[in-house]
C-alpha cells in the first residue's frame, strides 16, 4: 500500500487543512487590528471596536515586549506583527507534527533516511 492511499491520508489532509483555516483567521483578525491601529480608526466605531475586543486576548502575551510608535494619531504595532509571526509558526510546527504521524512504507522511510 503507498503512503498516498492509507489509511491516515485523509485525516491527515483534513486536520492540516483545519489548521490552516483557523491560522489564516487569526493572521485576518490581527492583520485588521494593525492596519485599524496604523491608520488611526476611531476605536468606538463598531467594527473597529469588535476588531479590537476581539483580537485583544491574541495580543496580550506580547504587549511589552516592543514599545508602540504613535505618529499624529496613527500607531504602528510591532507587537501585533510580532504575534502574527508567532502564530504563523505555531500553526506551521503542528502541521508539521500531523506530517510526523503519516505512515509510510519501509522503502519510502528507507530513501527519506538516505
């Protein structure tokens, strides 16, 4: 039987996909509050109230670790970046833990390991 058609290639596709999908939210959510936060939106305004709320507990971890730069009113956020990064490569290290648990046959392990 080739790796290809096992019994794990499914789920394994699946759960790398879901992965995926709830990564790129989370990129989304704080690619919205950095681009809101650089261009000054006002912050009682109900999408960007919702944007900030929500996207608040993703943020907190990393709030001191750079300063915030303010220009007339505008705030660039390297900790949100700085999340965005973290995140991208926590997503990408769980996928690549779902890889580790693909089966394969000996001569595919065989010819990976030469």
């Amino acid at each position: 039987m080739d790796s290809y058609n096992s019994p794990s290639t499914k789920p394994l596709y699946y759960g790398t996909q879901i992965i995926w999908y709830l990564v790129g939210l989370l990129e989304i959510l704080l690619a919205f509050r950095l681009f809101l936060k650089m261009f000054g939106a006002n912050a009682e305004a109900g999408f960007t109230n919702f944007i900030y709320t929500a996207s608040m507990p993703l943020t907190t971890p990393f709030t001191s670790v750079f300063r915030t730069r303010s220009v007339e009113g505008s705030l660039f956020e390297w900790t949100t970046l700085l999340a965005m990064l973290v995140y991208f490569f926590i997503g990408w290290g769980i996928v690549r833990l779902f890889f580790m648990s693909k089966t394969v046959s000996t001569s595919e392990a065989a010819s990976k390991l030469n």
